[in-house]
C-alpha cells in the first residue's frame, strides 16, 4: 500500500509517501512541504498548494491519500487556512479516483507512538525509528505528514474490517425486514 500523508497549511503544507503494510517494515518514498507565499491573495496561494499536491500525486502515484482531519482551535484564521488547504488536497484525490482518509492528530499521535498526546518531538522520534532515517524529517509539518501516511497503513486493515462487517450487518438486516 502505498500512501500520500498531508499535514494541510496555508503556508507550509507537510507531505509525505510512504509504503507498505501493517506488520511489516514501512519505507519512505518521499518528503517535502509544499509552500505557498504568505504575502499573496489567498486564491493564488490554493492554486500553489493544488500545483504543488499535483505534482506530488504525479511522481508518486498513491492508493491512499491521508489528510489531518481539521480540527477546532482557538485561532479561527488559522483553522480556516488548514481547512481551506486540506480541502485542495481531498479536491485533488479525489478528481483522480484516490480514496482519501482523514485523522485527527490525536489518532495519529497514539498510532505513531502510543499515545495521543505525544509532542511534535516525539512523533518526529518516532517518524525516524519507524522509517529507518538517518535524522527527523524537517520542517515538523514533513514528519507529521509521514505520521499520517503510517497511521493510515496501519489502521487501514481494521478500518476495512469494521465497514465490511457494518455493510454485512445491514445486508442481512434489509433481508430479514
């Protein structure tokens, strides 16, 4: 399985690729942040994150992309700039067929190291034992975006199992109705 994390930001926009299957060693295909110039209209800087997530979905061809589930903070600007650069990424897996998962980072957290209330140094500590690396992917945004890829692969399966025993469920309930 190979997956595309997206750490979304308006002005630095984690991401990351990597591959594998739970259960087994993950490996890194790529890292980087996608950025968009602070100084220019908001139209422009979506358009930046758009040709930016392109070109990742180009030369990495995922199966899954896993967004950061947007969540409520204290700073409305902030979050709208987050939500507005996750739905570029969910807008752009989308028109090409990828199935797009979304995570909150307490999820992340506690999958990438135990618990949910782990801190960025710890992710990143763990993003580099995980994947073998030499030395924590930099800026954080780079590593909570591999965080997110991991997550996903790891969590996918049981994922998988819950909706197809729920769709089961339902099968056989509008059978006996």
């Amino acid at each position: 399985m190979r997956v595309l994390g997206v750490d979304p930001g308006l002005t630095r926009c984690g991401v990351g690729v990597v591959e594998g299957v739970a259960g087994r060693p993950l490996t890194m295909r790529g890292v980087g942040v996608v950025r968009s110039p602070a100084d220019a209209d908001l139209g422009h800087r979506l358009v930046a994150i758009e040709q930016g997530i392109e070109q990742w979905l180009d030369e990495h061809r995922p199966e899954f992309v896993a967004v950061e589930r947007v969540f409520s903070q204290h700073n409305v600007r902030t979050v709208m700039g987050t939500a507005q650069a996750s739905a570029v990424a969910m807008l752009c897996a989308s028109r090409r067929g990828i199935p797009v998962a979304l995570h909150t980072p307490s999820e992340v957290k506690a999958a990438v190291t135990g618990t949910g209330r782990a801190d960025k140094a710890q992710v990143g500590a763990m993003v580099t034992r995980l994947l073998r690396l030499d030395a924590p992917p930099k800026p954080a945004d780079a590593a909570d975006a591999l965080a997110l890829a991991i997550c996903h692969i790891w969590r996918a399966p049981a994922q998988n199992r819950l909706q197809r025993a729920v769709a089961a469920h339902h099968a056989t309930k509008g059978r006996t109705a």
